[in-house]
C-alpha cells in the first residue's frame, strides 16, 4: 500500500473509520512554515463537559476537543441522563444543560472507549450517585490500572468491584465521606477524580499529590464557581457547592502542538506560529525543554480565560541539543515525551528518559513502543525499566512502523519520519483521532519540501 515516489501526497491517510487498517505514508520535509491554531485541549475540555453536566444552568464550550476519547465523555454523559447538543453547525461547540450536581441510572454500560480520563475522573461523579453504573472501555483501556482511583473511593464509602484492578468497573454509588489522601502515583486524572468525588461527599476532602501535577480540574472547578483551597502539593475542597455553567472557549492543546514543534524544531529554517495555545504553567514544562534543545520560541498575546492562561507562540527551528528529562520533569512532559523521544536521535546529544514507569501503562506501553519504532528505523536505543536513553548524532531511515494502536506514537513517529531518508508508513496511524483527527491534514499543511 505504499505510495510511490512522486506520489504527490506524503500522507495518504487511508480510511480513518477502519480501525487498524489504515496507514500513513510520510515522506522527508525540508521546514514546517506557516501558523495554525489547534483543536481545544483534550484535559481541559473533558473537565469542563464533567461540571457543566453537574452545574446548575447551561454553559457553552467552544473549540471543544475534537478527539474521540473527548466525544467519550460526551456520551458517557448522556448515557447518565445530561442533555447537551453541538452547536452553530459545528462540531467542537457544545451547548450542556447543567443537572445541579445529580444525574440518571444509566441503562447501559457506560462506553469510555480508549479514555483513561474519561473512566478515572467520571468514576468520582458516578461514585456520589444514588444508582449503580458500569463503565468499561476498549481493550487498551481494559488493560489500564484502576486502583489508583478504586481505593481512595472505596475509603470515601463507594461500592466498586473490577477485572483485577482493570476495567470493566461495577460501581455502587453512595454518599460519599470527605477523604484525607495522600495520593501515591502523581496522576491528574486521580486528583481530579477525588476532587469530584470531594465535592459530592459530605465534609472536607483534602487531597495530596507527591509532585506538583497538572492542576486543570482545580482551574475548571473554580471556573464553575467552586472554592478550593491549595497549600503546597495539597488541594482541599468542601462538598456540597453549587456550581454554575459557564460560557467558554477551549484553549489550544498544547499536547497536540508538541507534535508540530517538534516538527519544526527539526528543520533550522522553520517558522511556525500557534495561536490561541494553552499556557498552563503546570503544563508549558514542554516549552521550557524545547528552548533548552534549542527551538527559539516568543509568547505573545497573553491572557487569561477563566483560570487558564493562553497566548500566541512563534518559534524558530535552531540546532537542537539535546536534554535529560527525569522527577518531576518526566511527570511535567509524559504525554510529549513519546515525541520527544522520537526526535531524540536527531539532536547533538539525544535525550535520556529517567523516573517513566507510568509510561509502561498509557495506551500502549509507551517506552516499548518508542524503543520499537526507533529501532525499526535504525537507531539505537537503551530500553530501561523506567525509561529510554537515545544517543543524538543518528540518522534514521525510512521503515514500516506500527502505531501500537496508540494515537500519541503514530503521531510521534510521523514527525520523526520527516527527517528520515526515505519514506515511512505508519500502520493503525487512524488512531490519531484519539486527540486530533485533523491531524495529519494539518500536518501536511505546514509542512514544505
Ligand atoms: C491527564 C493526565 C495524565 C495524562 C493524560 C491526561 C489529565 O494522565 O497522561 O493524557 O487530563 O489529567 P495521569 O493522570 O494518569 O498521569
């Protein structure tokens, strides 16, 4: 299925409905140029459908993520009885009309589909119900660890039973009891679990993370007129608050722009503007390495929308370096390493991965899927328990790469292709409609040969 050499179409994105029978064909570029904005961010906009569901009134979220673990959450909230619709003839407004804190038995399964956020967060509303739910996913999903949220629940007084710690989870709501956790995995998805579940439980919950994670679920929360309090790496919330809807934009996915960064960090002659893009401090660490590689990055145009801070970046392509990423760092970055870690071998002195574990359990297992792919397209790579150590002062050739099903890997490996001699095809690369279904379109667009 390979194109030929004067296929004037590097990509050629087959049939993204067919799951894992679509293939990418990505060809060398010479500089990624030009400016887009991106699809609203896939934390941001799973949060914000969650509480607008509970809040009283109707709110309105605009550049709602386009990706299908997004669309998850959607569903899943109507099959919990939250009435929403998408509006202005376009797919990414989405106009909720808030419950005021309680929803409907479902009468099926609740189908989390690929979305570790959407089953992890969900499950802290669901738990504070006067019903029982089931929620399960795809196999990805099925495989993923639960008790990171099972027991902290279970503490707060719900009743929840699983595949050995997997999905499909039985959950027997209660009323909940305020909870003081110390959280042992640094995970967002978990914090912002608990403060859900925290708001529906009766009393204080206080909530301790062992590193500073992204803090979108407190953002958003205080966005629908929730007061919390934060004093170091603890978060408090008292339940029984109301919330009200909102009227809101999405900012860019700064995930998603990582991908196209990374494509124009390759090339010295690129030029790329992102606007709109997402600034969150407990997730721009992605702009401070790629600085410290070597990309020359401005912000301009500043501002902050309902907690969450946005601007326009402009980046320049430089020699890229290369950089260690370990502690809290790896925690700061872990869904741009993949990407990172497929450009490593480009850099001068490439990048070591430490303090990953986590990786091992995302979609695919993350640092076996980098290590495959690198491998496949002839670099060497140091598999570690915890991580990856890549050499810089590679260069890659062209090969048949798997996607492992994981949207954040066929993605990754694309930008690394376009450095490659020759063409690479990039197998299940549909998968991208995970986060970005525009993906590789957008991709195409700024890329030059
Ligand atoms: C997310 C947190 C991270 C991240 C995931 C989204 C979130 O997961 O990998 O893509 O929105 O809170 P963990 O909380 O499991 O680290």
């Amino acid at each position: 299925m390979r194109t030929g050499q004067h296929d004037p179409f590097p990509f050629r994105y087959i049939d993204p409905r067919m799951k894992s029978e679509s293939e990418v064909i990505v060809r060398p570029a010479r500089h990624v140029r030009g400016g887009v904005s991106l699809p609203g961010d896939k934390s941001i906009s799973h949060r914000y459908a969650m509480l607008a569901a509970l809040a009283d009134g109707p709110s309105r979220l605009e550049n709602y993520s386009t990706g299908a673990d997004c669309a998850s959450t959607l569903g899943c909230l109507r099959s919990l009885g939250v009435k929403w619709e998408r509006r202005d003839g376009s797919d990414n407004v989405i106009e909720v009309q808030g419950t005021g804190l309680s929803l409907t038995a479902p009468s099926k399964r609740l189908d989390c589909g690929n979305s570790g956020s959407t089953i992890r967060m969900l499950t802290g509303i669901v738990a504070a119900q006067k019903f029982a739910s089931e929620m399960a996913g795809d196999e990805s999903l099925s495989r993923r660890p639960m008790e990171r949220v099972i027991t902290p629940l279970t503490a707060m007084g719900a009743q929840i039973t699983s595949q050995n710690s997997r999905p499909p989870l039985r959950i027997t709501g209660a009323e909940l009891r305020s909870i003081d956790y110390k959280m042992p995995v640094a995970s967002a998805q978990v914090k912002t679990c608990l403060l859900f579940a925290g708001l529906l439980a009766d009393g204080e919950t206080r909530i301790q993370e062992p590193l500073r994670t992204r803090d979108h679920g407190e953002v958003a929360l205080r966005a629908f007129g929730a007061h919390l309090e934060r004093k170091g790496n603890e978060v408090r919330i008292r339940g029984g608050q109301r919330l009200r809807g909102i009227d809101v934009r999405v900012p860019g996915d700064l995930s998603s722009a990582a991908f196209f960064l990374c494509a124009a960090a390759l090339f010295p002659g690129s030029q790329l503007t992102i606007t709109s893009l997402l600034m969150n401090p407990t997730r721009a660490r992605l702009l401070d390495i790629l600085m410290q590689i070597g990309l020359r990055i401005s912000v301009t145009q500043l501002e902050e929308i309902h907690g969450e801070l946005v601007g326009t970046l402009q980046v320049a392509g430089g020699k890229l370096k290369g950089a260690t990423i370990a502690g809290a760092d790896t925690a700061a970055l872990i869904d741009e390493i993949p990407v990172l870690a497929a450009i490593a071998p480009y850099m001068e002195q490439g990048i070591e991965v430490r303090d990953a574990k986590e990786l091992r359990v995302k979609e695919s297992d993350r640092i076996a899927s980098i290590a495959t792919n690198l491998r496949a397209l002839g670099a060497k790579v140091e598999e570690r328990e915890d991580g990856l150590k890549i050499p810089g002062g590679q260069s890659l050739r062209g090969a048949e790469l798997e996607s492992f099903d994981d949207h954040r890997i066929a993605m990754a490996f694309s930008i690394a292709a376009l450095r490659a001699h020759g063409e690479t095809l990039i197998r299940g690369s549909e998968c991208a409609a995970i986060s970005y279904p525009a993906f590789f379109s957008t991709l195409e667009g700024l890329i030059e040969r």
